[in-house]
C-alpha cells in the first residue's frame, strides 16, 4: 500500500491506526459502494464534505456515508447564515485532495471540522487516507481529537 500524508502525519503524531485497501471503482465513487466493498455497515464508514460558509468560509463535515448533510443544522452550528458545498473543481486546491479521497487528515489548511455524533457509537471508524481505495481505521475519539472536530448532529 502506498503510504499517504495523512497515514505519515498520524504517525508522527503516535496516534494508532490501521488501513484497508479496496477496489475503486470509478463509475460509483460513492460511500455506500465503498462500505459494500469492505463489508462495513454505511454507519461506520465516514466521509469527508468540504463546505463554504459565507461569513465563516471554509469548513469540514464529516458524516456516515450513507447520509447527507443538513445544511440547515450546519448552519445553525458554525453560525453562519448560509452554508454551500464547494464545487468539485475546487477541492483539490483546498484540501490536496480528490473526489472519493478526501480525508479530514493532512488537508492543506487547517479548516474547523465537524463530526456527526454518531461517530462515538463504534470502537472504530473508516476515514479516506488521503487516495482513492485506501481507508484509515481508527478509533473515533482519536480522530475527534486529532482533528480538533465538535461532534454534533449534522445529518438529515
């Protein structure tokens, strides 16, 4: 497996983690997909949204893949009157990172993250290493804590 920038950060930092590799399969990049491929329940696998809050500016969300963001709770949480996805196009300057390998780990900025609460439900969590077909496996206190996230309910 290819060692990626999150992977090497976590390590510098001494937080334990393990990884699983997967099949990508480009015509469904989606999460649910994913968690198929690992054998995982949607809820335990999380991704990671990039949004832009128009007083507050760039943001992290990172929820079970089998749900979608509340903007509107969003909102209400970072205090920000309105809150939108960044396009496509744009997260790799933000972030470093693509479609279908986005993690909350190692982005180029240090963006205030959120976590749906559910997260602390599971001994472990699935998180993108950084590259399409590779996932982090952590335990979700860390990745809370690593990544300075609030935890709320952030789903519809």
């Amino acid at each position: 497996m290819v060692k990626t920038n999150a992977m090497r950060i976590l390590e510098k930092a001494g937080i334990l983690f393990d990884t699983k590799e997967y099949e990508v399969d480009e015509n469904d990049l989606s999460g649910e997909h994913l968690a198929k491929e690992l054998g995982l329940p949607c809820e335990q696998v999380f991704k990671t949204l990039v949004a832009r809050g128009e007083k507050n500016g760039i943001m992290v969300f990172c929820i079970p893949v089998n749900e979608e963001l509340d903007l509107k709770k969003a909102s209400v949480l970072t205090k920000d009157k309105k809150i939108e996805m960044v396009h496509v196009k744009e997260l790799l300057g933000l972030t470093g990172y693509i479609r279908g390998g986005c993690s909350p780990i190692g982005m180029k900025k240090k963006y205030p993250t959120y976590v749906d609460e559910t997260i602390i439900l599971f001994d472990e969590v699935y998180v993108s290493a950084g590259i399409r077909g590779a996932q982090l496996i952590m335990k979700p206190e860390d990745l809370v804590s690593f990544v300075e996230a609030k935890t709320a309910d952030l789903v519809k």
